[in-house]
C-alpha cells in the first residue's frame, strides 16, 4: 500500500510497504517481516541502508546456510565417495585375495598333479621292475629247475643199467637153507629190460617231490630213501615222469629177482654167498640205513639188492606162484604187494635172493624203499 502526503516545501511524500523485497531478482525475501518506508523523507536513506544492511546479513546467513549445505553435501558426498571407493578398495582386495587364492588353489593342485604324475610314474616304473624281476627271477627258477631237471635226467640214465632177458629157475629148491613155503622154484622168462643201479636215494625224492620222508634222513642225500609207501611210490614215478619225460616204473617180481641173480646161479644173496660182502644187514647195520653202493655189485652191476632197506615191486602177492609176479598190478587197490631184498634189520636169511615179503600198499616203514626199473612189463 502507498500514501501521499503534503508537507513543507509541499512535497510529495511517498509511503512504501516493504514486504518481503526478494520479490526483486538476487534478493532474499525477509520472511515473516514487512515495514512502511517513507519514500523521499530525510530518513529514507538511513532506512534504506538498515534495511540493507539487514538484506546484507539475511543474504550472508542464508549463503552461510546454502555454503554450509553445501559443505554437509560436499562431505556427505565425498563420503559417500570415501566410503564406495572404501567398498571398491575392499571389492578389489576381495577380488585380488580371491584370484590370489585360486592362483595359489590352481598352482597347489598343479603342484598335487605333478606330484600325482611323478606318484604313478613312479609307481608304474617300481611296477615295471618288480615285474621284470619277477620274470627274471621266474626265468632264473625255470632255468634252474630245467638244470636240476637235465642234471636229474643224466644222473637217472647213467645208473639205469641195461639188462638182457633170459629165462632162469626163480625162487629156491626145497633143499635151498632156509627155503620158505612161498618160495616155490619154477622157470620164468622175462624181455628186456633196465635197472636202477642203486637203490633211489633221499636226494633224489627231494629234487622231485620238494621234501623228504625218510626216518633216516640224517644219514643224507645219497642214502636210500625209506618210509615211502607203495602209493607214495606211484605218485612219485607220475611226478618223476611228468618231469623227466621219461617212462619209468617200479619192477615186476620176477625182473627183480632176474635182476638179482646177476646172470649166475649157485649164489644165496644177490652178488655172492658172503652176505657180508654184499649186504647191509642185521649183523652189520649199526642200527641205520647206510650210502648206497658201498656193498659189492652182483653180476649186472647192481648194488644193495641184498640189504640195506627192502625194495617194492609193482606184482601183487600169491603165496604160490600163479603169474602175478610178472605183471604190474597198478591199481590202487588193497592188495598185498611183493617186497623184495631185506633190509638192513633183516637175518641173513630175509636177504637171499629168493626171499619174499609183502605189504599193504598203504604201508610206510623205515625199512622199505625203492629202486626204478623201465622197459615193458608184460
């Protein structure tokens, strides 16, 4: 609202309502205030400049206001700023930390592989190794046991002693010295044939059967083995022939006592009348078996056909002569087998060549052993 006045000098005197100037461009309403300015009185310019200096302050105040606005903004912003580049430092060392991890996870199990590779490498070359010695030392056992095999063959062969048949007066006349009722004299006649040259001995049971048997198996390698049974005996020669490739067997009765005789007649023992020169008996025995070959030969070059441990035969046992004695029985039955030349617990009359004794094919004793005979038993 304006008002005109007349005063002294008839002056126009003009009234002004201020309200809120900062209606005007660049200055700040004066909020909740309003005043009359006398326009052109003497204390118009006093007003004016109060109401200036009060602008003045009201624009510092609200620039003081906006500049510390803007200054809580600035720092709410540079914050905010501090704390997302906190965050983004934090992502980063996160992101770092994590790549730095799964670096180390990759080189560990890089590391782990290698380690694995090398690992089974290795192993596969221990395996290898072990395999190759295993076949070398499976090829040395092979070489060895083809070696003690020959060496078996050989030794076998060269006591295996050819003996041409014949015919001849087998057992004893009634008038013989200590002829026995089962001793019937009659002539057989018997092929060819070869004979062990020696009863068979401990060494040789164990390089094919892998053990030893014999009651007396302290007194060695080269003593007769004994306390084998008929059975045992066929087993053996199966092995023995699997091994060898040869075709041996036990002898029948009556190439055992051709054999014994030697190719002469008159003789009591097998090898001479002097039981002593050929036969380890109960006079001579110290109680054991002895080496073979120690007694003298009879005719064929065989030795301890007397004596020392009584030997198998394959015939089965007739108390009178019937044929059995010249043929093998094989079957593992339970029929007496003949046993033949005493043993080293034997008078001098369980010695003679004419002498015979049976047992149950199951039967072991450390009197009883073996000798080997080949050819073709009828």
């Amino acid at each position: 609202m304006t008002g005109v006045w007349t005063g002294r000098g008839a002056l126009l005197g003009l009234w002004a309502w201020v309200v809120g100037v900062g209606t005007l461009p660049g200055v700040p309403a004066l909020a909740g205030e309003g005043r009359f300015i006398q326009v052109g009185s003497a204390n118009e310019e006093a007003q004016l400049e109060a109401i200036d200096r009060q602008l003045r302050k009201e624009l510092e105040k609200r620039k003081a206001a906006e500049a510390a606005a803007k200054a809580e903004a600035e720092a709410e912003a540079k914050a905010k700023a501090q704390a997302k580049a906190k965050a983004e430092a934090e992502a980063k060392a996160k992101a770092q930390a994590k790549a730095k991890a799964e670096a180390q996870a990759r080189a560990e199990a890089e590391q782990a592989r290698v380690a694995e590779e090398r690992a089974q490498s290795e192993k596969r070359a221990a395996e290898e190794r072990a395999q190759a010695e295993k076949r070398a030392a499976e090829e040395r056992a092979r070489a060895e046991a083809e070696a003690k095999r020959r060496r078996l063959v050989d030794e076998l062969e060269a006591q295996m002693v050819a003996i041409k048949g014949g015919c001849f007066e087998m057992g004893s006349s009634h008038w013989e010295q200590d002829h026995q009722s089962d001793e019937r004299q009659h002539e057989v006649c018997v092929g060819d044939f070869r004979m062990g040259k020696y009863e068979f001995t401990q060494g040789q049971w164990q390089a094919v059967m892998g053990s030893n048997p014999s009651g007396f198996s302290a007194c060695g390698d080269n003593c007769p083995v004994e306390s084998v049974s008929w059975l045992d005996v066929q087993n053996f020669i199966e092995r023995l022939n699997a091994k060898t490739g040869k075709r041996y067997r036990l002898p029948t009765e009556t190439e055992w006592e051709y054999a014994c005789r030697g190719g002469r007649s008159g003789e009591t023992y097998c090898g001479g009348n002097q039981v002593d020169a050929v036969a380890w008996h109960a006079g001579n025995h110290g109680g054991k078996t002895h080496p073979v070959g120690q007694k003298q030969a009879n005719g064929y070059g065989l030795h301890d056909m007397s004596g020392n441990v009584r030997e198998w035969t394959c015939s089965e046992y007739k108390a009178n002569y019937d044929g059995s004695e010249k043929v093998c029985n094989n079957r593992a039955d339970d029929a007496q087998r003949v046993i033949r030349g005493g043993s080293w617990g034997s008078a001098p009359a369980g010695v003679r060549s004419a002498y015979r004794f049976r047992f149950s094919p199951v039967s072991r004793t450390s009197y009883l052993g073996f000798r080997l005979a080949q050819g073709e038993a009828e």
